[in-house]
C-alpha cells in the first residue's frame, strides 16, 4: 500500500472511532457501537440481548481476544449502566471505557493483558426509554427513572427474601436470559445520585443481619474488598462525603441494606440465582449533570473501572475454591433454598 493511502486509511480508522464527550442518544450510540465492531472485529463482538418495551435494543459490546465464545480460563465479566434512565452518566462512562479498550489493545500492556485474559461485556444502557424519554435533565428525579411500563427495573428482579408480585418487564426479563447465557464471575451496575460502592444484599431477613441494620453475603469480606477497589481509586468516592448533604460513607463503600433496604434489585439477584458477584456504583451526585462535566467523570472514573474489571481473576480463583458456589447449593430455586444455605 502507498504511504499517502496507508495514512488515509489509519486517518479513516482513528476517525470511525472518534468519540465526543456529549450525551448520545440511542441511534448515536448504535453507530458508535457499530463502528467499533466493525473496526475491531477480532477483538469485539456486537449483539442485543432482547429488547426494550418500545423496542429498543438492548446493546452489549464484548471486548476480548475471543469475543464471540467463552474459552475455559477466561472470566466472564460484566458493567451495566443506565438503569434508571435519569441517571446518565454510567451511560456515557461505558461508551468511553469501550473506546479506551479498543484503542489500546496492543499499547497498553495492563490494557493488552486484560483483553489477553479477560472477556468483557459491557451494556451501556438497560433502559434506553426511559433515557430518550427525558426532556429536561433533572439532577434529582425524572420520570425517566422507569421504564416506558413505569416499572422501576432496579425493583423488578425475583427476591430471595420476600416475594415480588411487580410483572417481570423485557428488559429484565433481557438481563435474566442474559445470565443464564454466561457464566458472568464479576459485574457492576452503574448509577447516579450520589457517590459510593454499594454492595449486597439490598434485602435480608434476621439471619443476614437485619435486626443489626445491615444485610451481609457470606461473602461480605470479598464484597467490602471489590467495593473498596472502586472507590478508593476515585478521589471523590473515597472521602464518604463528598455529596452536598450526604450521609457519610466510609472508605466510600456501603451495605446497600444498611443505606436503604429494597426489594427485587440485581445485585442480589446476580449473588443468589446466578452466583456473580455484583455491586452497585453511583458515580454522580447528580443524577443528569451538564455534558460538560463528562470528561472530568471519566477521568475520576477510569482508574476504578479498570481496576475493578481486573478483579475478576481474583473472585474466578475465589469461587472455585470456596464450597458454597462449587457445591451447587448457591444455585438457589426459592428464598427457602438461599436462607437454608445462609443458615448453614
């Protein structure tokens, strides 16, 4: 190939890729993910898993060196962004993290070896309705939050600890195939409203520890741990406080329990039904801040996400020698199954 001609083309490249720091809207944001699988292919994959309920898809990048197919050795692992539609800045966080990755595979040696080791699935947005159905950004709440049923997806997960009679939406119902599907070790789901690692349960009964005000895993150490990865590589996380009238959280990482208790989350259920570690990250004091805040959330923000995705050869070594998820049992069917593992 001619230099001028190689030099047009590696302009073509950088330029397909090119990402801005604005909020993109779902058809945007199709073609960014669309141009990243087609200039990357050998080290991404691009599929929907289902679809919203006006029929969105519902987009996930596979970043690896064997993107299409789980390879033994290879952990699965997951982020998950914009839930709740309003709160946006996870969204935008995901589409930055991907074209990190893509661009320096082959530059970065922390960044080759991850994708050498690693597959990494990321979904920048579960609720793309209620994200497109956002007229005025609010840093507090908007209707936004729902899905286009007005169904709260992150209360509309099967519950280990109480039964959950809300009608299980597409986009849930997504996630739950979706985990079934793979054998995820380590995921976060990424929302807005204030600043901390929030880790399971989210719900308990007294032998989780809800009569002391908190709700522990019997992986609570590895869950303060995973937390504490996060945060304490964000400079604004770790102080606990930062948030205008925050609680105070320390070490920025908290019980989801402890700070409010809910029923039906994902978190749990990725613990319980699929035996994936997950944490909850809200990563913006408000909830759907100006466009020009992003690349100062991305740059106290790519730290944590890196180092907490190379956590997942940790907790990969940690489950295969720990009884409670080798033996079967942690496969709970019904709340009385988990509470009979819990309980010993």
């Amino acid at each position: 190939m001619d230099l001028p001609l190689y030099l047009f083309v590696g302009f073509l490249v950088s330029l397909v890729t090119a990402l801005d720091f604005t909020y993109h809207h779902q058809e945007e944001m199709e073609t960014f993910l669309k141009n990243v699988a087609q200039t990357y292919d050998s080290i991404t994959h691009l599929h929907s898993i289902g679809k919203s309920v006006a029929g969105r898809n519902l987009w996930v990048l596979v970043v690896g060196r064997f993107p299409r197919e789980h390879r033994i050795g290879i952990p699965e692992f997951k982020y998950i962004a914009n839930m709740h539609g309003d709160e946006t800045v996870g969204r935008e966080l995901l589409l930055q993290l991907i074209d990190y990755l893509v661009k320096n595979d082959g530059k970065d040696p922390e960044i080759t070896r991850l994708i050498n080791n690693t597959r990494i699935h990321i979904m920048p947005t579960m609720n793309p309705d209620g994200f497109e159905s956002i007229k005025i950004p609010d840093c507090f709440f908007s209707d936004g939050r729902f899905n286009k049923n007005k169904y709260d997806l992150n209360r509309n997960f099967p519950d280990a600890f109480e039964n959950n009679s809300d009608i299980i939406q597409p986009e849930t119902q997504a996630i739950k195939n979706w985990l079934k599907s793979e054998t995820f070790v380590l995921s976060a789901n990424i929302h807005g409203g204030a600043l901390v690692a929030n880790y399971p349960f989210d719900n308990g009964v007294p032998e989780t520890g809800t009569k002391r005000g908190f709700s522990l895993t019997p992986d609570n150490d590895v869950f303060e741990y995973l937390a504490y990865t996060y945060s304490s590589k964000n400079p604004e996380m770790k102080t606990g406080n930062f948030c205008e009238n925050s609680i105070n959280f320390p070490n920025g990482i908290t019980n989801g329990y402890l700070w409010y208790p809910l029923k039906g989350g994902m978190q749990d259920y990725n613990y319980i039904w699929a035996q994936c570690f997950e944490i909850t990250l809200e990563v913006s004091c408000c909830k759907y801040p100006p466009e020009e805040n992003l690349p100062d959330f991305w740059n106290k923000n790519r730290d944590s996400l890196i180092s907490f995705m190379k956590q997942v050869h940790l907790v990969s070594q940690y489950n295969s020698s720990w009884p409670h998820f080798t033996s079967g049992k942690a496969d709970a069917k019904s709340s009385n199954d988990f509470l009979e593992v819990i309980s010993g």
